[in-house]
C-alpha cells in the first residue's frame, strides 16, 4: 500500500516536466536553422524556399528534417498577452508555413528567449510562457529554440536558470504536442548538469563562428568551470567548442543532447578538411545537427559533406553515446594564433563497433599512431579492456563521400535517377540500416588489427582528421559477453 508521501511525490513528479521523456529527439535533432548564414533576413520565402532544397536534394531523406526560424519573426506582443508575427515577413502566418513544411514531410522550429527580449531585441517570453507555447502549438510548430537574452537577472545559480527555463518546459508539455525543447543559454549556470531533465538540447557555448581556430576575445569562455567566465560570447571556434565540451560531452543520451551550436559548414570561412573535422566532430559528439549554410546557394562540395550517410549514421547511432577523448597532444606545431594540437577521440557505436576518430589540429602534416589499448582506454586502462583481445576490420567512414560530379547533377535536380544509391532514413532508419549490414552506413574497408598488430599508425593531413568504424570480427563482443566468455 502506498503511503501519502509517495502518492504527492508521484503527483510531483507528474507536475514536473521530463522532457527528456517526452518521446522525441531519441537521436540528435537534424535539421536547418537560419541564424548563421542570414541573421535576422528571415521570410515565409525564404523557410519554403529552404524547405524546398532539403528535400529536392535528398538532405531531408538522410535526416535533416527539422525547418528551424531563429530571431526575428515577431512583431508585437498583443494587449491580450498573445504575441503577433511579422506580417510583411510572414504574409500567410506561421501556421501557413507550418503546414506547407509538413506537407512537403518535414518539421517546422521556431525560437524565443526566455527574456523579456529576445537577442535581437523582440518581445521574449519571459512570464509569459503559457501563452507563447499555447500559440505555437496552436500553429503545429514540431521544436523550439529558446534563448537566454535579456533574462531580468534572473541567473548566476543553477536553480534560477533552471527555473526560469523549466517555466517553458512546463508550458510545452501542458499543450500536448510533441515539441522538440532546445535550450539556448550558452552553457552558463552548469546546464549540462540540469538541462537534460527538462530539455531535448542545450547549448554548451557562446556562438560559433566561422573559423576552426582562431581564438577571439568575444569567445572568452574556453573553460565553463572557470568563475571568471562570464560570458561565453560569440565567435567561438570549431576548436574552442570541442575543447569545452570534451569534459563532460557523455551527459547526452537518447532524449537529450549536448548542443555544441549550428553547423558553419558551406559558409566559405574554414578548408573543405576544416569542414568535414567540423561535421565529422559534431557527429562523434552526438550534437544537435543544424545545417547553417543558406541553402539556396549549396554547392556540390558542402552538399557531399552534408549527406554521408556512413558519418550522420555515427550521429543518429542507436546507443546515443558520445566518443570520448582518449588523447590530447598540446605538443606539436603551432599556428600563426599559437593554435595547434592533436586529439584521439573513441567511442562505442551500435551493435558492438568502435568509433575511432584521428584529429590533426597542428599546424602540419602529421602521422599518427594508436593502438587497442588506447582506443579502449575508457573500458579499462593499461590494455585491461576486454575489448583489445578481439580482432578488427577497419572502416574509413569518408572514404566514399560523394564526387562532386554526382552532387552536381542532384542539385541540377537529378535526385531521382539516384535514389537508387541514396541512404533514405525516412524509410529505412539507421537502426535497421545498421542490422542489414548496410554498406552505405559502413565506409570503406581499409585495414584491420588484431591482438598481434594492434597498431594503427595513419598520416593525416593539417586541420583534417581520419574517422574509422571498427568492427569486431566473430562471436561475443560487448564486455558483457566477453566475461561470460571467460567464465
Ligand atoms: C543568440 C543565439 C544565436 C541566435 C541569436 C539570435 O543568443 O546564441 O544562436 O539565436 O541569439 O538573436
């Protein structure tokens, strides 16, 4: 029989919000945000004509199915409490657009602060949280961005940001929708200890701009533990970003995400390589993944990063467990910002394979070399993982990115001929890919190791990285299995 105190803490816990439960973003959110690339040029065109080329182009099929509109859509908040759009930017309404993005089998984002501005200075939401998630749920809006602008003081503790975030999350589950909850206040006030029990995604830094590593004084939080780190800004690059999070980039599971910001790839201010470390990072860290480049000018080049499906099959993995950094070399050559280094990132990826991620930051080319013993560090240190006793193949995840020719001829709207060769997530999902043995999920067999050669030793270009699948050969794998084994 159940006592009174565990019936009001079960009322409780029915009170509180657990978006992490909330059945939606079971893997990292994909889709398209505009902020990057046009800031507050925003227009019902501009949503449809993007919506328009993620599905022409077979972006969509791979995964990208959120239509995300950041800051800038609002006009008024009305006297009766309820805010207005834009309605020279959105002539039809945002219900309109909403069902034009569903109709073409996508989801549709917008975004607030939770202030009483928003960044670019419209009306937040701030206390009137009920009535803003009443109305995009009223408009069938599927995800929200909500920001951290303008917040009234009401930060510097975990408990008030909490609160004063949670007061949203609350809203959004009283209106019965399915909304994907994505927090935006730039990793202050420890987030990644609380964000997961009310969001599906938070934010881990100020902006990310559009360089791999150039250190900017407007991106000052380079350590989040820091207490002099008192605003993670913007211009925060690639590098910057990874380097925050590696710490504690494991609190993301099924539900709830790590969000290291949008992507910049396609923008035009880093090298193809710098892009494809960019994507491939944010893949292995299982962030949210928002295409930030303006779609109606995708180039062949960015939309052959964009679709390997072999790398977003590493993001939309089933386990939902991050890689994790198993090496950081500060030793090695330096760039003209004093920027240069190494990092070895490994992680386990459904059913029973291995992540294996060799990243040359340094400012050359480099060889480099690990080993079973280290790509497993994590289940065991010194070579006591069960894992190095078992035999690999080895699988270049980027080996068969798409040539240029053929991503020429989709955007020139071919996309049908190649169905065929096109990975289609809304019919087959990367689970099921994965349990077909998939080739297109699988990359390019290019070695193995063994227990007797258990080293792998690659050169890998400057600012560019090496991203294996690994695979074990034969019987048991998991840890699990393997003890039984020994027993
Ligand atoms: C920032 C946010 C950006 C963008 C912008 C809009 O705070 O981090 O991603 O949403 O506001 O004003």
């Amino acid at each position: 029989m159940s006592t009174m105190l565990e019936d009001s803490t079960a009322y409780d816990r029915q009170q509180d919000s657990y978006a992490i439960n909330n059945g939606v973003a079971r893997t990292p959110q994909m889709g398209w945000n505009n902020w990057n690339s046009l800031g507050c040029d925003v227009s019902q065109d501009l949503l449809l004509d993007t919506a328009k080329v993620l599905l022409d182009s077979g972006l969509r099929d791979v995964g990208y199915q959120y239509v995300v509109l950041d800051d800038c859509w609002q006009s008024e908040r009305g006297a009766d409490g309820y805010i207005r759009h834009d309605e020279k930017k959105f002539p039809n309404g945002m219900k309109y657009v909403a069902d034009m993005i569903h109709d073409m089998g996508m989801l549709y984002g917008m975004y607030s602060s939770a202030g009483e501005m928003t960044c670019a200075k419209f009306e937040g939401s701030l206390d009137h949280e009920v009535e803003d998630a009443t109305t995009y749920a009223s408009w069938d809006v599927d995800y929200l961005k909500y920001d951290n602008c303008y917040h009234m003081g009401r930060f510097g503790t975990p408990k008030l940001s909490f609160d004063r975030f949670n007061a949203m999350a609350k809203a959004l589950n009283a209106t019965d929708r399915p909304i994907v909850y994505s927090l935006c206040n730039w990793g202050e006030d420890y987030v990644h200890t609380w964000g997961m029990s009310i969001a599906n995604s938070w934010r881990v830094s100020g902006d990310i701009y559009d360089h791999f590593n150039r250190p900017d004084t407007l991106c000052s939080c380079t350590n989040p533990a820091d207490p002099h780190c008192v605003a993670p800004g913007t211009h925060c690059s690639v590098m910057n970003i990874i380097n925050k999070v590696a710490p504690y980039v494991d609190r993301g599971a099924p539900g709830g995400w790590n969000d290291l910001d949008m992507l910049e790839v396609g923008l035009g201010g880093m090298s193809d390589d710098e892009y494809i470390v960019h994507f491939s990072m944010w893949c292995a860290l299982k962030s949210t993944l928002l295409i930030g480049a303006d779609l109606r000018k995708l180039t062949p080049k960015t939309l052959a990063i964009l679709n390997n499906p072999a790398v977003i099959a590493v993001s939309q993995d089933p386990l939902g467990r991050s890689a994790l950094r198993v090496r950081q070399d500060l030793n090695v050559k330096k760039d003209k910002y004093g920027q240069g280094e190494v990092q070895i990132w490994s992680g386990p990826l459904y059913p029973h394979d291995q992540l294996l991620i060799l990243l040359n930051a340094a400012d050359e080319e480099l060889t480099i070399t690990t080993n079973l013993d280290e790509i497993f560090v994590h289940e065991g240190p010194e070579g006591s993982a069960p894992q190095v006793k078992l035999e690999y193949t080895v699988h270049d995840l980027w080996a068969d990115r798409m040539d240029e020719r053929q991503a020429k001829k989709i955007l020139a709207g071919d996309l049908y001929k190649h169905r065929k060769e096109w990975y289609n997530s809304t019919q087959t999902s990367y689970r099921e890919g994965l349990d077909n043995n998939d080739e297109r999920l699988l990359g390019k067999q290019v070695g193995s190791l063994t227990p007797q050669k258990p080293e792998l030793s690659v050169s890998v270009p400057r600012h560019s990285l090496k991203m294996y699948r690994l695979r074990p050969q034969g019987g048991a794998t998991t840890r699990y299995a393997l003890h039984k084994q020994e027993l």
